[in-house]
C-alpha cells in the first residue's frame, strides 16, 4: 500500500445508508471541494461516470481517515490522486479494494450501489488494486498467477493449461509487452510483477484499476514501459486511479487530478486547469515557497575521507571527501554503486581494498559499531526492513541505538524511553497517536523521521542518508530538506544518495557521480546542470573536478 495512511486493520466499519447524493461543490472550514464537472474540460463529455464514491467517512478510534469524501472515475480518464502521507489515500484505496466499510456514504459501479464485504466482492465487481509491492505466487508459473481462480477448464474439471498459457500470450501481446507465461513468478521484477497484476486485471474484465504507487520501485525505462500500458488501458476504455507522491509523473499521465488533505477533499480538476504549485499548495493547506532551502556552505575540517574503496563486482576506486557543514551527494543512476559504497563506509558490507577515515581514525571493515562509535549515522533506503523495527513502539525504535545514555546499572527505568524520545519527536513535527504505539501504524513520511530522530539522537558527526525523501509527500520532503540543511548548518557532515536529480542539484554543495562502480565525475552546485550530471550518470563523460 501507499506508505502514507497506515492503520490498524480494522475491516468491520458499520454502514449507515445516507440518502444518495450526487457529488457537488462543498464547504468544509479551509476546505473547498470542486466537483467532478471539469470531466467535460477532460474531454470526458456527458458521460456517466463508471465509479462514484460519495461523502465517504472512515475513522479508526479518534482518528478521522477520511472526512466526507467524494471521488468519480471515467471510462478512458486516468485519475491522479495526491496528498501528503497521512492524508487518507491508502484508506479511500482499502475502502475500494472491499478491506474497509466506511461508516457513512455510498459506492456506485455503473449506477449501482455497491456494499463490499470482503475484497473478493471487489474485485468480481470489476475493481482491481495494483500495489506498490504486488504479492504473487511465487512457485507458480505467470500464467497460473494470471488465472488463479479462474483457470480454463477441460473435461473432469482438469485445467486446460494450453488454453491459459494461450490466452496469458495473447493479453500479453494487447499489452505490447514480452513475457514467458511458462516463467515462475519467483525472482520477477517489481516491475514485471505489476505488469502480471495489470494483466490478471485485464483477464478479468476490471473496469477500474487503482494504481497505488507503481512506479516507486522502477528504473525510468521501466516507468516509461508502465505508462504506456495505462495509456493502452486507457484507449480501451479504463477507468485508472494513478497514486503517486512524483508530480511530474502525475501531469505526464493524468486528465484529472484529486487532492486529499487530513483526510478531507480539497480539490478534483482537470490537469489543465492546474499547475504544480497549486497542487503542492492544496495537499500541504500553504505555500511552501521553495522546496530547497536556501542555504550558502560553510566547510570545515574533513570528516570522511575515502580512498580507492574497493569491492568485487559492486565499485572501484572510489575517492572522495566530505567535510563538516557540507552536503555531498552521490549520484547515478540505478545499479551505479551508490547504495554498496555507502554500506560499505558504514561497515555493513566488508571491503576488499580502500580505507575509510572519520575525523582522522582508519575504520575497521564490516564493523557498524566501530563506525557508530565514531560518530556516523546511517538513514538506509529501505526504512522498512533496515531502518526501524515496525512492531516496536516510537520511543523505543529512536531510543535503540543509544540505550547507553537510557540504560542505568543494565537496566531500561520505565519512561526513559519516552523521556529520551520526545525532544527528537517535537523536534521533527512527528504525527503520532502514543509514543508507546508501533511504528507501523505511521505514515511512510514519518517513519522516516523515526530512522532520522534515532540518529540524530545520537549527534553525529556524519550523517550518511540513502534516499531520505523516497515515498514520502512533497510537504514531508521539504521538511526532510530544511532538516539536512539545518544540520549542515551546524557543522554536521551529511553524505546523500538520492535518485532525483532536482534534490541533488537543490541540496548537494558536491556532488559524486558514479557509473558501473566508478567515479565518472565530480562537481561543484556551481559548474552542474541536470544534462551534466545525467551524460556523467549514463557514461558519456569522463570529468572529475573538485
């Protein structure tokens, strides 16, 4: 799902029949809602709209998911949906999918009321979910995961596998794209695991397909192949709701887009009648200025230095300094090597030759601990399975790495945790229900401010950080940001590795590209552009300067 709106599950909201209401224009405190009519600016003309989800309430507990919410989805419109983590996408995406019962309003398929008990009764009614991380079948063929529950069949009930595989070819062949029906799903791609989903929802007849963060996990060829499969899908007649925290994705792909904010709907128009800033400015209720902070660097005294660091089959002779109250990033693009030499610096991966240096002391290889003893801390790019523990409370997840300053005679004393965290919680604006509540139940963005709050608990003089803004909201980024440049500012060291050349240029004082494992060039954020940076990433310029 959406890293944004995670919640205890709790599938069993009590329905309350509301009379039918068509969507309209609403006003709810700052809220403005603009109804569904731009689908004639969309080009949708008079038609009736396949999907309608009208005045859609979900609460869990005290938290109010989603307030009042109405959304309608068009044959042959792709729909972008957007808001901040937290803002209820995954909760209007779960109610769709049959996991949640709102507690007031009404779904619509074709003009038809809808109540969905469970996901099976979704997806038979013509809705398919395709998520960010699809679950197959791992030992079965992709034919089989395409048919599951379905199989054609022969005499005695035998399936006709010759006919599935046919068929699994045949869709493929609609798709424009090349895959074996005969391969196991075991060590597809991500992206060729939504594309298995994609067809099982075409083989299936959905009319509508929510696309929840498809593209996070994908290369830009990869990304480039998706987009024009749903524009494919919808030529024929689709109705797509596109998720996605990239905005320029969203106005590459999407005729309309809605802006969920705090669980309410600010606002549904066409693309054309929008521009980034006013979308950015809708999710986050302000306006946000720059999405950079301004910031002129002010260097030190080296803190890392790297010399020819050395690994077989991941990088060669990697040098580079970063020095106190810089921002130094390193770019390329994916399977350069950027992920492998920072794990390697922070000891977790041992290398073969190099050394590294903190504050003028060599550190061992494949020893974490000697680094975190020398004043590094390491935000990894999957916060999920490297970065927190999810079932483990708030506290104690920011507490972990430094149970040294919590511990007395061994021991943890009740509410230590919770008095070492809370500074770091109210320093990053985290939004939480109980500090004792599991991490699970946040938001992506504010997990990742959990990962940067353990670390930061500990004041390092290093901060290594893989990705910091990946899967989180564009409001979320730009506190991530006036965070990295706040502690640059403060003489802290930060080491960047993200995949978005806008916050490369925006953040790095220099900036380290790499290509197949080697340095293809160095740059200052004077001497750069993103045609610069993209001919270094991609191997056709071979410039190092300093």
């Amino acid at each position: 799902m959406t890293d944004g709106d995670t919640h205890p599950d709790d599938p069993t909201g009590s329905y309350q029949g509301a009379a039918p209401q068509r969507e309209g224009g609403q006003s709810v405190g700052d809220v403005q809602t603009v109804a569904a009519d731009g689908a004639s600016a969309s080009g949708l003309g008079s038609q009736e709209p396949v999907l309608v989800l009208e005045h859609a309430s979900k609460s869990f507990g005290a938290l109010r998911a989603l307030q009042d919410v109405s959304l309608s989805l068009y044959a042959g419109e792709v729909q972008g949906l957007v808001g901040e983590n937290g803002a209820g996408k995954s909760t209007l995406v779960k109610i769709l999918a049959g996991a949640y019962r709102f507690e007031s309003g009404h779904l619509f398929l074709d003009g038809e009321e809808k109540v969905f008990e469970t996901t099976a009764q979704s997806r038979a009614a013509g809705i398919a979910i395709i998520f960010q991380e699809p679950l197959l079948f791992p030992d079965l063929s992709v034919a089989e995961n395409i048919f599951m529950c379905r199989q054609p069949l022969r005499s005695g009930r035998r399936v006709d596998v010759r006919r599935m595989r046919r068929e699994a070819l045949a869709l493929f062949e609609s798709l424009g794209v090349t895959l074996s029906p005969d391969r196991l799903a075991e060590g597809l791609s991500i992206a060729d695991q939504q594309l298995v989903e994609i067809v099982k929802a075409v083989a299936a007849d959905a009319r509508v397909m929510v696309m929840d963060e498809p593209t996070a996990a994908l290369t830009a060829t990869e990304v480039e192949r998706l987009f024009k499969i749903v524009n494919m899908l919808r030529d024929k007649g689709t109705a797509v709701l596109f998720i996605s925290h990239r905005m320029d994705e969203v106005f590459a792909l999407c005729q309309r887009i809605t802006v969920l904010r705090d669980g309410r709907l600010i606002v549904t128009k066409p693309m054309a009648e929008m521009d980034e800033a006013s979308v950015i400015q809708a999710m986050v209720g302000r306006d946000l200025g720059t999405l950079f902070p301004e910031r002129t660097a002010s260097t030190g005294d080296v803190v890392l230095k790297v010399e020819h660091l050395t690994s077989l089959g991941a990088f060669t002779d990697i040098s580079f300094e970063v020095r106190s109250g810089e921002i130094v990033a390193l770019a390329g693009l994916a399977g350069a090597g950027r992920s492998e030499v920072v794990r390697s610096i922070f000891g977790i991966d041992r290398r073969d030759a190099g050394r590294v240096e903190v504050n003028g002391r060599e550190l061992p290889s494949g020893v974490p601990s000697a680094a975190m003893e020398a004043g590094i801390g390491f935000v990894p790019e999957d916060r999920r399975q490297q970065g927190v523990l999810m079932n483990l409370s708030i506290e104690r997840n920011i507490a972990l790495p430094s149970l040294s300053q919590v511990a007395a005679h061994h021991l943890v004393p009740r509410g230590s945790e919770k008095r070492f965290a809370a500074d770091w919680v109210s320093r990053l604006r985290l939004k939480y229900g109980r500090m004792n509540h599991p991490v699970a139940t946040l938001s992506g963005g504010n997990q990742q401010k959990v990962v940067l709050a353990k670390w930061l608990a500990r004041h390092p003089s290093l901060l290594i950080v893989d990705e910091p803004t990946h899967g989180i909201d564009i409001g979320t980024k730009a506190e991530v940001h006036r965070l990295l440049a706040e502690l640059a500012a403060q003489g802290v060291a930060i080491l960047m590795i993200s995949s978005e050349m806008p916050e490369v240029l925006g953040m790095a004082d220099r900036i380290v590209v790499l290509f197949e494992g080697r340095i293809s060039g160095v740059f200052s954020r004077e001497e750069v552009d993103q045609e610069v940076l993209m001919r270094a990433a991609s191997g056709l310029a071979n410039r190092a300067a300093s």
